[in-house]
C-alpha cells in the first residue's frame, strides 16, 4: 500500500556549529538537483548516519548507497556535541549516570564496540591523535555533595568490575591547571574526539563508496514498492531507506508523543595565546564530566588542524518539543556559561568566549531508543538519550545489520529493550520537564 508522508518541519539550530567552524574549509559536497536512483538511502550525516552508511558498506557488496544531509555535513547536532565516547554507564535520567546493574553490563558491551566501530573507522581513515583520542575522561566534584555523587559512582562501578581511579584536589589542579575541582573519578575506557573533524574524516572516507550530499533535506517519502525521497530540487528512488534523524523523526510522524526535545547550550573561547595557555597550565586536553548530571561539562582541547588551544563549557537545557528555541534561550545560557568559566578559569580572566551555540538531544522518558522497522523497508536509528556519539554509532551499526542481515548476535542483546514511553500530555509535560530541570540546576550549586 503506497504512503505518502511530509516532514512537518525542518530542523533548526540556534548559532553556529563551533566545532566545525573552527576547522579549515571543509570539502562540499553537491545539493541533489536531480532524480536518481540507489539501493540504499541514509538520512542524517551524524554519528548514526555515518554509522549506518560505513556498515551497509561493509555488508551490501556493490549495491549503491546515497546519504543525504539537511545541511553542512558537521554543522547539525554533531558538530555540535561535546566530544566524549564514553563506554561506562551514563544515563542522564539518573541522579548518579548509573542504572540497573544487568543492564548496565549490557550497555557497557555494546558502548565498546561502538567505540570499537568508531575506532576502525579512524585507523582506516587516517585521523590524527587530535581527531581520536582513546585518553580516558575524568568525573569531577567541586562541593560535597559532588564528591558524594563520585562516591557513589565508584561503588556502582566496584559493582560492575570496572576500574578506576580517584583524583585528589591537587591531582585535579594538576591535570586542569584550576584548584576548581576537589575530587576526580577517571575512567580510562573513555575516547575524547573532535566531532565536526571526526564526521568530515569519515564522510571522505565514505565518499569513494558512498554518494553523499548536503544541503538536501528530505521534505517528503512517497512509500510503496519503490520509496521515493523527495527534496527541494530532486528525488531518490531507492528500496530501502534508513532513517537516522534523531529527534527529527518525528516530524515525519513517527514516535508520536514518545520523544523528549532537549537543547543544551554551550560556548568556546576563542584559541588561548601561548601566554594565556602558560598561565593555565594543566594537560593540553582533557575533559570533565560533572558529578551532578546538571552541573557543567567542560573539555579542553589543543591544537586540532590549526584550530588552536580551546575551553569549552557547556550546561543549562530545556525542553522544546517544537524543536526550536529563542534567543532569550541563548542569552540565559550564555550568561550561565561565563559564570561557571569564571569560577573555574580566573586566570584566565579577560578571555571571550568566540562562539555560542544550541545543540539538540532526542531522550525518551524511560531512556530506550527509538528504533527499527517503521515501515515496509524503512528503519529508525533515532533517540540516543544524549549520548550520540557513541548510541548514536551504535544504531546506525545495529540499523544497518537488522536491514541487510536480518539478526546477529549484537544486535539481538541490543534489541532486548522496550519501546520508548508515552509521555505526558501538554502542557503539564513541558512545565513539568522544565521546572524540574530548573530545580536540579539550582540544587547542582557550584558544580553548574
């Protein structure tokens, strides 16, 4: 039976994709302006997209493969994220990250080998330390109760088998060049990227394989024997189709009142002068996950294909199931930035902040993803909870191989989960959501 199924809107992101921009010019890659013909079709050039289309490069031998991007390959959501593949538990639900322990181990397994899937692609594809670094990531507190919340992680983490070690307040100070941080959590399992270069290395990569375009959002599927993708100035007739749009696939009226529309907001420096990364001092890259869930991330990275020495700070969210925001968003998040880069850096005082931007997350009320078979042919790799780049790695893989294998042993423990809940109705949803969030910032105290 044919269907014919319009996007109810495209997606918006406020400012710009920092990570991307602070690379050289990126390679272009043409707008559809054409009907063409393929075997298979990526929606979404993010992490899951990627994902999906280098794993149906790998198990469809020379049947065609097409991705198209709505824009700039790494100027989305990806290039946006903060750049932790963290293989460890790290539910944001949860007041600690942690979750139950069963599936806890589970997740643990198939965040590695997503990791792992991520990890061949860099081999493969020739990217630099700074692009894929496997260095670990750090859990940091600044108060009392931050350092309770590490307390309780390392034991769920003596509960899963999983090493680590404790930072001492002067351990920290070493490592980050401030005395900010009281006590650290580290992991070593953790890999820190720079995702718009991670996304271009692999879209290159692809490229002889893959047929990719940007600019090219997908604003209609005409579903039947053939699906046909229509965009702005072509269309792509294909047999199977896979959908890795994130929150943004349910503007295509999937997951109907089941998907939670997150933005987060972040701001980067501009690059550091030699001076100012003396006076710092600390490791040139390191990244800090914050005790409390709603306190504040922040990475630093170093010179990564000229981009310079840079301090990145990211916290404040709200709920927005329209998939938009406002700039009275940006301006509460930025202000909330500048404090907690000041109370952390003020040594480096007089430092501005170069570019600020909003970053949209998919998460579903009991944390499960929204995948698979939505239709005859058509597959989801949508809704990764926040963590896209590794879930989001992690679907697209296990897309791929429900659509072209059937089964495979991954992809069987990774399909023992349920459905994403049905929220609330509006508008006791989104009140709700948003006070909360509020609430559990004002709680996080200094560690925001």
């Amino acid at each position: 039976m044919n269907k014919n199924i319009k996007a109810k809107r495209l997606p918006k992101d406020p400012g710009p994709a920092a990570w991307n921009r602070i690379l050289p010019d990126a390679r272009e890659y043409p707008a559809l302006t054409e009907d063409i013909q393929a075997d298979w079709v990526v929606v979404g050039g993010g992490f899951a997209g990627i994902a999906a289309a280098r794993r149906l490069s790998q198990l469809v031998g020379d049947e065609s493969i097409v991705l198209v991007d709505a824009c700039r390959l790494a100027d989305g959501p990806a290039g946006r994220n903060s750049g932790f593949m963290i293989d460890l538990p790290h539910d944001l639900n949860s007041e600690t990250y942690a979750g139950a322990h069963d599936q806890d181990l589970k997740q643990i397994r198939l965040n590695r080998a997503a990791i792992d899937f991520a990890r061949s692609a860099a081999e493969e594809y020739g990217m630099d330390k700074t692009v894929f670094d496997p260095c670990g990531k750090v859990t940091g507190a600044a108060s009392a109760k931050g350092e309770a919340h590490i307390d309780s992680y390392g034991k769920h983490l003596d509960a899963l088998g999983e090493g680590y070690r404790l930072m001492s307040t002067s351990e920290m100070k070493e490592w980050t060049g401030t005395d900010f941080y009281t006590k650290g959590l580290f992991t070593p399992g953790a890999v820190m990227i720079q995702p718009a270069a991670f996304i271009r290395g692999a879209a290159e990569g692809l490229s002889s394989r893959v047929a990719i375009y940007e600019n090219t959002p997908v604003t209609e599927m005409k579903l039947g024997d053939d699906h046909v993708l229509v965009t702005p100035k072509g269309s792509i007739r294909a047999k199977r189709v896979i959908l890795a749009v994130n929150g943004h696939v349910q503007s295509f009226g999937f997951f109907s009142r089941q998907l939670l529309h997150v933005f987060t907001y972040a701001s980067m420096t501009r690059a550091l002068t030699p001076e100012e990364v003396k006076r710092l001092g600390g490791a040139a890259d390191w990244g800090i996950l914050p005790a409390d869930p709603m306190g504040t991330t922040v990475r630093r990275s170093s010179d990564c294909m000229g981009s310079g020495n840079r301090i990145v700070v990211r916290n404040h969210a709200n709920l927005s199931q329209s998939l938009e925001v406002g700039e009275r968003d940006m301006r509460i998040a930025a202000k909330m930035q500048d404090r907690s880069f000041a109370n952390r850096f003020p040594m480096l005082e007089g430092v501005e902040m170069e570019h600020r931007w909003g970053g949209r997350l998919c998460l579903s009320w009991n944390s499960m993803p929204a995948f698979g078979e939505l239709d005859n042919r058509v597959w989801s790799a949508c809704c990764q909870n926040g963590l896209g780049t590794v879930k989001g790695t992690l679907s697209g893989m296990m897309a791929a191989e429900q659509a072209v294998l059937g089964t495979s042993p991954m992809l069987k423990e990774f399909l023992d989960h349920q459905q994403p809940k049905k929220l609330p109705p509006e508008p006791f949803l989104s009140l709700g959501a948003n006070m909360t969030m509020k609430w559990k910032e004002w709680q996080a105290g200094i560690e925001l």
